[in-house]
C-alpha cells in the first residue's frame, strides 16, 4: 500500500532476516522494486524538525545544569546520547520467589512507610512494608527522604533492587504506577544505565528519554534503501530505538555459536573410566547432542529423564565436549543446595581429571574472586552455580555451552542473562534439564521452540520401589517398625516432613520438631540427621555428608532433597501429609531411593482413595505419571504453566487434541523459517492478530 503526495511515496524497507532490528521506514519510490512498492504499509513521513525543538526546562536547577554539561540541550540531542548498558528487569517476580542475593523486580503495594536512624545515626533508614498477592517484604531504603512523599500508603510501585534475605529487599531504583500493568514503564524490560553526571541521575535520564519516544520515527535515515538491504543494515531510527528500548539482546534468526568439534582427547578417556555402562538412551543423547553442538545453529535441547535415568552423565558428556573445542561450559542449578550435590557428582564422575568450582551466593569472598579471576582468564573451564552465575561480575573468555538444571524453575530472562555472557558476538549453545517428565502435550505447548531428548531407560540393575499409601496409628507403629528393620540390615531412611506452602521457615521449624522428636521416640537407638533449605550451607553440608558416608541412620528433611540427591544405601522413604504434594513432586522425592542394589519402599501418609496418591501407588513409569497428572490436575497447572506465561487453551483440550497441537506447530515452525517477523504482506493480518493476543511487544519498533 502506497500514500503518494507531492510525488514522494512511503514504504518499507526490509532487511534480511539477519539483521538484529528489522524496521520499517522510508525512501523515495525511484529507489525501489514494484514489487517493494506494493508491500509498502502506510506510514507517515519522520519530521525532523521536530527533533530540533528544545527540550523543556526540569528541576530541579541542578538537573538542569547537569543535562547542559552532558551536551543535551534539544529532543534530538536526547535520544543521541545513548546508554553504555541495560540491566534486565524484564521478568518481574512474585514476592514469594526472591531468592537472597538475587537483583530481582517486584511490582508491590505500599501498605505502611516509616523512617529510622542506624545506630550511629549517620544514616536514615527509609522502610516501607509492601505486599503483592503472594506476601510481604520489607523495602529499605537509605537516606532517600524523597520516598516517603513518593509512595505513601496505599500507591503501587514497580521496586528494583536486591533481595537481602531475612524479609528484606533493598531498592535501588522504584516507580511508581497507577495500574498493575508496567507496559508504559521505563523502570522495567530491558533498563538502559546512561552515562550521568553530578545533578543528573541515570534513572532520571531514562525518563526523559522514555517520555520522547514517539519521536524515534523522526530520525531520519540518510543512507540508500538499497544500500542497507545489500549491506543487512537496519535504518537509523531501528538503530535508535534498539539502543533506548530494546526487547531481546540479540536478534536469535541471526544468532552464532561457536561449533564445538568433537576431538575426542577428554570424553572417550572418561567413558572408559565410569563405572557404569551408559544406557541406549544415553547413548542416543551423546549423539543427538554432539551433532546439535557441532553446527554454528546455537543448540536448544530439552532433556527429559526419568528419575535415575542418568541425566547428569548426559550433561558432563556435553561440557566434556565443549572443553575440548576450548571453550567453557557451566552448570546453573535452581538452590544452593542442587547446586552443591551436583558438584559431589560431576566431580566423582570426574575422577578428578577436569577441575570444576562452585560459584553461588555463599561462596566466601575470597574463594568468589579467585573462581572469577579464573573464568575471566579462561584457567577454569567448568563450573557450577546456581543464580549467582548471572551477575554482572562474572565474565567468561569463551563460553560455549549453558547446561540449566529444573529449567522451568528458571525465567526466560533468567537464562538470557547468562547466554548473554558467551562474548565474541556469539550464543552459546543451550542444555535445559528437567527431571519432572513433561508430557508431549505439555511439551509441544510450553517447549515446542526446543528439540526434545528423552531418557526413559534406566541402568542396569536397578530395583523397583514398592510404593504403599497408609493411614492410622497402626500402620504408622509398622512403618516405623520396618525403618528400623532395614537400619538394623545396614541400610538408612529418609523422613520428609510435610509440606507447608505459607514459607520455608515455617517448613523448616516443622522439620526441626519432627527430628527432635524421631530421635527422642521411635529413633531414639539410631542416628538422626536434619536437612531443610533455611539452613547455612556449611550445615547442610555436614548434614548431607554425614547421611551420604553412613554416619547418620535417618534423614530428617524438606522437600529440599527433591532432586539431586543420591545416596544408594537409602532403601526407605517416608513421606508425611503426602495429599499437600503433587504428583510429579512424589514421584521426584521417591525417586531418591532405589539407586542402589537393594530392593526398597516408599511409604506415604496419607488418604489411600486420593487419586493422584493411588495413581503414585501403581505406577512407576514417570512419564504416564505425567500424563495422569495432566488429566488429573488441567493444562494450566501442571508445572505452574500459569505462571510461565502461557494462555489456557479456548477450544482446543489436552490431551485429546495432541494430533491437532502438532500439526500447528509444524505449521508455525515452518512459517517462522520462512518470515521470522511476520511481515510479509499475506501474514500481517497472522501478525495483528498474534499482537492483539500476546501484545504488542511482538514489534521492537513502536508504531
């Protein structure tokens, strides 16, 4: 479509898939194919005078004066003095996720603000108590007065800041809002920090240049269309706009990862020394894999695995591969906690051969900087960590592959964050592991962008569990009875306290009472030892330790030892109030025993005619687990897909539409290959309407 006047025709201008920002701008029609002319949208022309005008007068005088010094004095100077980074704030959490030592953004109530003096009153403190649907914290702020006329009670803001732990969430930047809805904000997505001067803040130059943005469509392009389409160039005003307000940090149609030859020198040494036999499956994943990684495609490959299928060797085969192509590879796991037991295994498949570091928010300052000096220099090719591995601080000299454990408790930006560090314009090549199986339904929904692996096969020599659903006081007396029975054999026993969803501390005082009281009644001859996720790490270390060498009989836990661990000799577990558990979630804790020689049980307290606890009773098989668990519980909660962004289904139902569901999504992988913007002229009414569904963020370019 074509608006002619004056003999000047607008239209777009399309750059190649390649190209990181594709926009849609204008040129005169003697520049352009007939066939250009036709796709043309309408569109009005830039007016660049309008970029000439003065920007108004702010206060205070400072501000003012500081805007002068940095060399901005109209609306076009504004939006040329461009940001030197961007925070991502992009993927705004509930005030139950934080996790201690992780920047986080929060969109939350103000429900009271007051201000205190530290002790040596050279300070004030400013604290707010803010709540969302999901609970409270403590907001803190220190010597900004301005804030307790800012958000008085009752105001909703969008805070950024850390979480200190301990119900505290230090601000370091808010704004406040007058809906829930922070689409408009410029304190949130993609953050841009621009280069300030005294008088002047960052923040208070992103909101300047937040309130300018319509006038990005005045820049003027002074290169040929042509010219940058040969040349895979977006115009000035993309460029512009992707500078102030980015969507993603890279564009991924034109994404490279550095492809990792196969040479050999560490992995086939490695598998001669394991002392397993590594299943067809694993087998199978080897070689799926190796091909993902040694094309320049970045690898995006779901693995799924039974419980004990042998995810974690897959995944050392995999960073084994990337060290020999020189490059580094790293492990984030979700806790502390995962993060630890994986290190005690990826070093015991090791044998030592390849030094590996844990990286979380507990490593001692020390030991953090020598593993970042390290990572930076290239000395140390592998590591593990939990968040703490998105930080700012870590730098890595070529890193190649990302392996993220429980993927789905993971943000996409989360793992973004992370594939942003590879360096040298790359991406690096991706592992998502999950031990939850996922039914294909699921999966075609909620993962249909990644290549899926599945482990259902399960080493040699593996016993089944005997799983019982018991309830009363006699059944209670036996059960204690046949822990005792298997202790006396030599073997140990977990104890997993109930579920309480209101906070892990509350989880942790319940576990702290229920060990107290094993070891003093029915355990009072054996060996007690107490996990759960409230404690220091050291002691969780000690406490995991002492259970793993056979020095503690019983272990007292949360459902902390989800996934991760593996002690062999454990032949029996016992599971209080299992109806407060889901599905997967049992099927996750039972699949802690069973890892050894020895025939074992798992036994749940809870009531038998339950049918998620009869359907855990009488199978075994993880992945019809997750089917039942599907049809049982609906699409929209298994896995808290809700809270993972994806719509509930208006007509189609799952499972029985998986035939239709596939089909789409072939469908939709061919047609993004073909157009990965959906902007050829027969998919803008697909385009219009996949906005108006997902919102307009679909386009990086404002209308």
């Amino acid at each position: 479509m074509v608006a002619r006047g004056g003999g000047i025709a607008t239209t777009a201008v399309r750059a190649a898939p390649e190209s990181p920002y594709i926009a849609r701008r204008f040129a005169s029609d003697d520049e352009l194919s007939p066939e250009e002319l036709r796709d043309a949208p309408l569109r009005s022309l830039p007016r660049p005078s309008r970029l000439a005008e003065a920007l108004p007068e702010i206060k205070p005088a400072q501000a003012q004066k500081g805007l002068r010094s940095l060399g901005i004095a109209t609306r076009g100077d504004l939006l040329e003095h461009f940001p030197f980074r961007h925070e991502d704030r992009r993927e705004r959490k509930d005030i139950i996720e934080l996790v201690p030592g992780e920047d986080a953004t929060i969109l939350a109530e103000v429900r009271s603000m007051k201000k205190r003096p530290t002790r040596r009153r050279r300070l004030t403190i400013i604290e707010a108590t803010v709540g969302d649907e999901t609970g409270v914290t403590k907001a803190v702020w220190f010597n900004q007065y301005s804030v307790l006329s800012a958000l008085p009670a009752g105001s909703v803001a969008v805070l950024h800041g850390k979480y200190e732990g301990k119900n505290r969430f230090r601000v370091t930047e808010f704004e406040k809002v007058t809906s829930p809805s922070a689409a408009d904000l410029s304190s949130t997505g993609l953050a841009p920090v621009y280069p300030a001067t005294d008088g002047i803040f960052p923040k208070r130059i992103r909101e300047l240049v937040h309130e300018q943005r319509a006038l990005v469509g005045d820049v003027v392009e002074p290169l040929p269309a042509r010219l940058r389409a040969r040349e895979v160039l977006p115009d000035r005003a993309a460029a512009v706009a992707a500078m102030h307000f980015p969507e993603t940090e890279h564009d991924e149609e034109g994404a490279r990862a550095a492809a990792l030859e196969a040479t050999g020198e560490l992995v086939e040494p490695w598998l001669e020394t394991l002392p397993f036999t590594p299943t067809d499956d694993q087998r199978k994943a080897f070689a799926e894999i190796d091909a993902d990684i040694a094309g320049e495609r970045p690898m995006q490959r779901l693995l799924m695995g039974e419980v004990g299928s042998g995810k974690t060797a897959v995944a050392l085969h995999s960073m084994l591969r990337t060290l020999e192509a020189g490059r580094q590879a790293v492990f984030m796991a979700p806790t502390e906690t995962l993060a630890e037991q994986h290190l005690i295994t990826l070093d015991r498949l090791l044998g030592g051969h390849v030094p590996v570091a844990l990286l979380t928010g507990s490593t001692p300052a020390a030991r953090r900087k020598e593993i970042l000096g390290k990572l930076a220099s290239g000395e140390l090719s592998l590591v593990v960590g939990t968040h703490a591995l998105i930080e700012p601080a870590v730098e890595f000299r070529a890193l190649g592959l990302v392996v993220v454990d429980e993927q789905h408790r993971f943000g996409v930006r989360q793992r973004a964050a992370l594939d942003a560090k590879a360096g040298d314009g790359l991406v690096p090549h991706g592992l998502h592991m999950t031990a939850t199986p996922i039914p294909r339904t699921l999966y075609l929904t909620a993962y249909g962008d990644l290549d899926a692996t599945t482990l259902k096969e399960l080493p040699a020599g593996r016993k089944p569990v005997e799983t019982f659903v018991v309830d009363g006081a006699r059944a209670r007396e036996r059960a204690y009875e046949r822990i005792r029975e298997e202790i006396a054999e030599g073997r140990q026993c977990f104890v997993v306290c109930p579920l309480v969803s209101e906070s892990e501390t509350l989880q942790a005082k319940a576990a702290t009472a229920e060990a107290e009281r094993l070891a003093k009644s029915e355990f009072r001859d054996q060996r007690v030892a107490l996990i759960h996720g409230q404690m220091k790490t050291r002691a969780k270390q000690e406490a995991m330790e002492s259970f793993a060498s056979g020095e503690a009989d019983v272990l007292v836990a949360t459902s902390v030892i989800e996934v991760g661990i593996d002690v062999p000799n454990a032949t029996v577990m016992l599971i209080e109030a299992a109806e407060r558990y889901g599905l997967s979630q049992l099927h996750q804790l039972r699949g802690r025993i069973g890892r050894g020689e020895h025939a074992s049980v798992c036994i749940l307290f809870g009531d038998p005619k339950l049918p998620r606890l009869k359907a855990i009773a009488e199978e075994r098989d993880g992945f019809r687990l997750a089917e039942i668990d599907l049809e049982l519980r609906g699409y929209g909660e298994v896995l808290g897909t809700r809270q993972h962004g994806l719509a509930e289904l208006a007509v189609a139902r799952l499972p029985e539409d998986e035939v239709l569901l596939d089909r789409a999504r072939t469908h939709a992988l061919a047609l993004i290959a073909e157009d990965p913007r959906l902007e050829a002229a027969d998919h803008v009414l697909l385009r219009d309407a996949a906005a108006a569904k997902f919102g307009p963020d679909l386009d990086p370019i404002p209308a």
